[in-house]
C-alpha cells in the first residue's frame, strides 16, 4: 500500500518532473502531465496497457467516463499497490509524458 507521499517523492525522483496543481489536486509534470491525485487514495497515470490493466485487476485499475476521450489514462487505487508496481506505473507514465 502507498500514499499521497511516497507518489510525490517517487515522481519527483524522475529527472525534470516537477510538482504543481491541476483541478485543484497535487499533479507531476514532466513535459505533459505524468500523474495526478484524482481524488483521495486515487491516482491517474498514463500507460499503454489500460485496458489490460483494467481487465485483469478492475479493484485496482479502473477508469470514469471523464477519461474515456483519453486512452492512455488509468485510475490507480493507491491501497492496492506496493512501491514497485508504483515505481513501474510512474516509470511508464513518465516515458508517455515525454520525460
């Protein structure tokens, strides 16, 4: 399980990322938007594999009609992953975002 925090200190471990705000949420940026607090305990990252993600573990990987015009983007439970499977995610994430 991982919180706010170790999001925060993992992303900003990433060459260039920087921290600011977006809709009003702690959002990392490395030239676009690498992750965002979607609400508390959720995070939204980019990947490739969204709906493989989704499809094998839907209590941890899911998605709202909001990002359906968006398909690299997936909804993370934070209480159902550990620092490596976040490390993995934000490293991914990261590579989409143009970092």
């Amino acid at each position: 399980m991982v919180n706010e925090e170790d999001v925060r200190q993992a992303a900003l471990a990433l060459p260039g990322v920087t921290e600011r705000s977006s809709w009003g949420q702690p959002a990392w940026f490395a030239k676009t938007l690498l992750a965002r607090i979607w609400e508390p305990g959720v995070l939204t990252v980019k990947t490739a594999e969204r709906q493989a993600l989704a499809g094998t573990e839907p209590d941890t990987f899911f998605w709202t009609p909001h990002h359906e015009r968006s398909p690299q983007l997936v909804l993370v439970r934070l209480e159902r992953i550990d620092q490596a499977l976040l490390a993995e995610l934000l490293e991914d994430s990261y590579r989409l975002a143009g970092g």
